[in-house]
C-alpha cells in the first residue's frame, strides 16, 4: 500500500470521526461561553471578555475550571488535527480546483484553531493574554514596508469572511456538515434553524472586526484593530447597543448549538 493510500485509508477510519466529534464539542463550548459573556456585556457586565480567551478564563473560574480548560484546549488541538488531515487527504469529491481551495481552507481553521487551543494553554499555565495580541501584530505589521496596505488586505479578509458566513447562512450551504439524519424531521428543522441564526450572527461579527482592521489601516493607527472582543464593545457602544449585542449573543449561542448537532451528525 502506497503512502498516499495509507493517508486516505486513515482518512476514512473511525478515529478521525471520534477526533473530530471531539474537537467539534470543545469548539461549542467556547462559542457559547463567548455568547453567555456577550450577553452578560448587554447587560452591563464589563468583567468578561467575549473571545476565545475570554471564555477561558470564565471556565477557570467554574468547579475543576483548570481541568476544563485543558479539556477544551486538547479539544482544539484535536480539531485542528482534523483540519489538517481534511487539508492533506480530503475533500476528493470535489473537482479540482475546488478540492485545492477547500483544502487551504481546511489549512487555515487549523491554525485558528491551534492559535484558540494554544490561548486556552496560556490561561491554563497563568499567562494568559493582556487582550493587547491584536493590537501588537496590528502595529509590528503596520511598522513594514507598505504595512498599512498589507493591514488593509487583513481587514478586507476578515471582512470578506464575515460576508461568506452571511451567505452561507442563508443559502443554508452549511447544511452540508450534517449526516441527512442531522437535517430531517423537526429536529433537522431545529439545527438548521440554529445554524441559519449562528451563522449570521457570526457573520455579522467578523465582519464588523474586518471593519475595525480597515479603519485602522485607514488612520494608520493600529489601536484602531481589535479582535471579537473588541468588536462587540463596538456594537455595545452604539444606538440600541445592549439589544443588539445581546442578539449577537444569543446568535452565537445558536452557532454553538449547531456545532454541537454537527459534533452528532457529523457528515465528512
């Protein structure tokens, strides 16, 4: 058997599934922990932050937080083995040029999903982020040669991908990663009621981050750049704030649930 079919065989094996069911559950517990906290900045609660990090330190303030910590970090990392080798060996259904996109997309949750594992990490050690790391990378990025063009093109990402989320939801092209089992009955109604939900409010969310990035490299200023947390400060601080936010919030909790009916229904 040749390398290349030794990766596939391993690619098909039941053990990819627990690692992926697993990292799938981990995934929604940090979701909705970034949405209980949003919802708890709605109603005036300025302690947490809604962010990976944030989430982190709301479990190690729980019964055995430090072991759920770990727990849930372990769990990213798992995920983000699955991503890797869906990057290597998956999606060979699709034609392609389409299976070398969706592969680098696979490539690119890995790494944001070791970057959340690795914030777990540090507040499981005592060293977790200042809330400062956006503004950092922003700043040394900003300092290069045609940085500000180059924070630009971030902005524009992150921007994009919030837009995708929102398409995504309402073409309901995430219905793909539930089993049909996942989408039939009132119960498939259900989860793809919450992943129409949870992807809009996500969407809306990073879209508003890729909108901070923009502004900051329009300023030139990189305290302008932020991450989630600093987003949803934003949506707090305008017209109707705390409604808004807290609908964000509860659109998040709709995403992890949905992550959740994944984590059951996983279809690869």
């Amino acid at each position: 058997m040749s390398v290349g079919q030794r990766a596939r065989a391993a690619h098909e094996s039941d053990w990819v599934d627990r690692i992926a069911r697993v990292g799938l559950v981990a995934y929604a517990v940090v979701y909705l922990l970034i949405a209980w906290l949003s919802v708890q900045l709605a109603f005036g609660d300025r302690e947490g932050k809604p962010s990976s990090s944030g989430a982190f330190r709301e479990l190690a303030q729980q019964p055995l937080g430090g072991v759920l910590i770990w727990v849930v970090a372990v769990g990213m990392f798992l995920l983000a083995a699955w991503q890797l080798i869906e990057a290597a060996v998956g999606h060979r259904d699709e034609e392609d040029g389409k299976r070398t996109v969706k592969r680098l997309v696979s490539a690119g949750k890995a790494v944001v999903y070791v970057i959340i594992g690795a914030s777990g990490v540090k507040v499981a050690i005592g060293s977790g982020s200042s809330g400062q790391g956006e503004e950092t990378w922003t700043a040394r990025l900003m300092s290069v040669p045609a940085g500000q063009v180059l924070v630009g093109l971030v902005a524009l990402a992150i921007f994009g991908f919030g837009v995708v989320q929102v398409y995504r939801a309402w073409t309901e092209k995430f219905a793909d990663k539930l089993d049909a089992e996942g989408r039939s009955g009132k119960t498939g109604t259900a989860y793809l009621t919450f992943g129409k939900i949870g992807y809009t409010a996500r969407g809306v969310a990073f879209a508003i981050v890729g909108g901070l990035f923009g502004y900051a490299a329009i300023t030139h200023d990189a305290k302008k750049s932020g991450g989630l947390d600093q987003a949803l400060f934003e949506v707090l601080d305008q017209p109707f704030g705390p409604a808004l936010l807290c609908v964000i919030g509860v659109g998040l909790a709709c995403f992890g649930l949905f992550t959740l009916a994944q984590a059951r229904h996983l279809s690869r």
